[in-house]
C-alpha cells in the first residue's frame, strides 16, 4: 500500500501564517485506518514541496551573495547556515506535526509504515545541503544518513509491485526546474528562477507595502491588507495573480498611490539582482519570431508598473495572450503540461499503471488510456493541503482550504481496487 501526499509547504511563519495545524494530520492518518486492512506493506511517500524553505522574508535580512542565487562559491559556507536557520524555524514551528510524522504509526497501519521523502522546487535545497538531509530524515521518520534523495519513486524499476511511476512534477515547469531532460542530480542542484519569484516578490510584497503605507489606515485594514498580500501565491490560476493586486488596490483606493511605490520598488530591487540577470543572458534567444520565458518574465515585471489602469481587464488581456489562458478554471497550463507530459510517459510505458505527480496543487485522476494488455494508465495530482484562493467564473474570488492523499494497492492488497484519491475542500463562513 502506497500513500502519497505532497506540497505541505511548512514556512517559518516569517511571510505569513500558512502552516497546517496539526489537527488535520491526526483525522487525516485516522481516515487511513479505514483503507489499510491487512497491508503487507506500507510506503508514505512525501512527494515535494514539504518544507519550504523560499517561502520567508529570512533571504532579505541577509546579502544578496549569501541567498541561493547570490554567490555560487558560496554554496557550502553561509547559504548552508542560512537555510538551516530557517529550517530549523520551520520545525520548531510545526514541532507537534512532525513528532507526528516520525513517531510509530503502527495503531493506523498494524505495521511500522516505511517513509519516503522525494523533494520539490520549494525544498530543493533540502537535497543540497548534507546539514538538512539529516533534519528532514530526522523529522519524517527516515532512517538517518545524510546521503541525497532520489528525485523519483519508480516502482517498476524495483520490482512492479504497483505500477507507479511518481515525481514531484516541477520538472517540467519552466519556471521552477532549470535543468536539463537528463534530470541527473546535478540538473536538480540548478537555481530556478522560481525560487527568485517566490522570496524576492511574492515575499518581499507585504513587507515592502506595508513599509510605504505606514499608518495611513487604521490598523484593521493594515492586518487586512497584510493578510491577502501573503496569500498571492496561493491565488488559482496563476493568471488571476493580477486580478489579486488589483483588488487590494480597489479595496484600498486612498494608499493606491502608495501601493504602487511599493511596487515599483519591488521591481526595481528585483531587476537589479545579479543572478536574474545571468538568467536572462540564458533563456533570451534574441529571435523576433519567438517570445521566449525571457521576454515573458520582464513582460510580466513591467506590468507591476500598471497599476494605474482603472481595472484588471486590459492587463489580464495582455497577459493571457503571453502566457496563455486555461480553457477552463481553475486549471493552470502547468496542469495542462502536466497531463501531456504524463500521457507521453505512459503511452510509452504500457508496463506502469500510475504516474503520479504534485506541485500544481490541482488535485486531478486523469484517465490516459487502457492498454492492449487490458491495464488501465491513469495520471494522478496529489493536490495539496494549503488554501487556494480560486477565481470564480464571474468574478471574484473563493477559498477553499483542501487536504488530498491518494493510495495505491498492490493487487495482493486489494482484488477489486487499483487506486484510491481522496480531496476534502473546506469553505469556511467568512467574518461579518
């Protein structure tokens, strides 16, 4: 019996209150219960993005030469303390949820589960660093050593027990991976330029506004305001992420003008960065014909400067003509390249019944095909546990709070059942 769960995103707390209580770990492994009569093994695989180590406002606080991007002979001296400064936060933070996670579970399972840990985009440096390999052994009841992950779980390869083929799915995200197809581990040590995105905007938008908006409004709206800031990352699709600043500036159209300093200096400190501009030197192509991620990203930077425009509509049009626009909400083209990426792997691969991958937070069962042998292949999205604030159909915005975990049995586990997904969404009654 395989469960995998994955993009927890366990955060300092330093750009906001995003972790997930402990509560919900202990009904989830008691709802497990119901789905492990008689194992004759268990395997929980953390499948990515568990801890997140770029989600923080600590990166700020120090030179640009000591940030993951900054000084790259640097990678073993004050980045690695760094990151452990951090991490260390991070568990101290999530302390009960974690003796959860390495503490026995044989009461849920009737056998002591095996845990798995496969990193993410938002924990690649938990695979960098010997230092966190030992915390995160430590922390998820992994035998202890500090030799690297593996950045897959192919199940084939090892016996077909299962049929299952699961990595974290960044890989083939643009933005998040910037190795090469080999995907050999040093592809994976590469900085993406999502990493920047995450810690030099996304958490760096609250600090930085808030700072230019002082106590022109009372302190309600301050923590109002700081609240749906650091929830930009959250937002669904990410073609809404727009829409999201627009309306923090509606909502608040007496600091418009300050809203927007704010974001001119956030985009100023992120231009200047030298590591974005190394990246640039890579991806542009200099083509006129094409319009690479180069010329996207400093597109989509550009437009933070726009804020002036009277609604979303123009900017949004703009931008779903460079990045392209789901066909359907909440879905992401990252969703879309996902299933591709996964029907081209089974299509080759008629011996594997699931592939399985995360970091879309989307939680998806996508049917491929059914074989000539008879096998059902089918992608499966493990989702995630954190909120996403999704964009309504006719405006607006929705949250709704998930937890997703997906088994996968053994046919001697189970005769009638190959898979089992579930996803809980909680809509929350909003304050008067």
């Amino acid at each position: 019996m395989l469960i995998f769960i994955s993009d927890l995103h366990f955060v300092d707390e330093s750009a906001g209150k995003h972790n997930i209580s402990t509560r919900a770990f202990e009904g989830a492994f008691e709802d497990l219960k119901k789905y492990s009569a008689n194992p004759s093994e268990v395997k929980i695989v953390f499948l990515g993005d568990v801890f997140d180590i770029n989600r923080t406002t600590y990166w700020l606080g120090v030179d640009e030469s000591e940030r993951p991007w900054g000084d790259l002979e640097n990678k073993t001296g004050k980045i690695e303390i760094h990151a452990n400064k951090i991490m260390d936060e991070i568990l101290s933070k999530n302390m009960k949820t974690f003796d959860i996670f390495k503490g026995s579970l044989k009461d849920k399972f009737g056998l002591e589960p095996e845990r798995i840990y496969i990193p993410g985009n938002h924990d690649r440096l938990c695979n960098v660093f010997p230092s966190l390999r030992v915390k995160v052994r430590e922390n998820l009841g992994i035998p202890v050593d500090s030799k690297p992950f593996p950045h897959l779980y192919d199940d084939v390869a090892t016996g077909n027990k299962y049929g299952v083929l699961a990595r974290h799915g960044h890989e083939y995200d643009v933005w998040n991976y910037e190795g090469s197809d080999n995907f050999s581990d040093s592809d994976y040590v590469q900085i993406p330029i999502g990493d920047l995105i995450t810690t030099e905007i996304a958490a760096r938008l609250p600090y930085t506004v808030l700072k230019h908006v002082g106590n022109s409004i009372p302190p309600e709206q301050i923590k109002h305001l700081k609240s749906n800031l650091e929830e930009i990352e959250n937002v669904r699709p990410y073609t809404a992420m727009f829409d999201w600043l627009f309306y923090q500036v509606r909502e608040n159209p007496h600091i418009k003008k300050k809203i927007e300093e704010a974001l001119n200096e956030i985009v100023e400190n992120f231009n200047n960065l030298q590591y974005l501009k190394r990246w640039y030197k890579r991806h542009d192509k200099w083509n006129l014909l094409t319009y690479d991620e180069a010329d996207k990203l400093q597109t989509a930077v550009r437009m933070f400067k726009l804020l002036d425009l009277e609604s979303a509509e123009g900017l949004m049009k703009i931008y779903t003509k460079i990045f392209g626009s789901p066909d359907e909400l909440p879905m992401d083209n990252s969703d879309k390249t996902l299933i591709e990426k996964a029907k081209e792997f089974l299509t080759r691969k008629s011996e594997y019944r699931h592939c399985i991958m995360g970091h879309t937070h989307n939680p998806m069962q996508v049917p491929i095909r059914v074989t000539s042998k008879g096998i059902d292949q089918v992608y499966l999205n493990t989702g995630t546990w954190r909120a996403r604030h999704i964009k309504g159909l006719s405006g607006g915005f929705v949250t709704l709070k998930n937890l997703t975990y997906t088994i996968v049995y053994s046919q001697e586990e189970n005769k009638y059942q190959q898979c089992e997904t579930w996803t809980g969404s909680l809509k929350e009654v909003l304050p008067a």
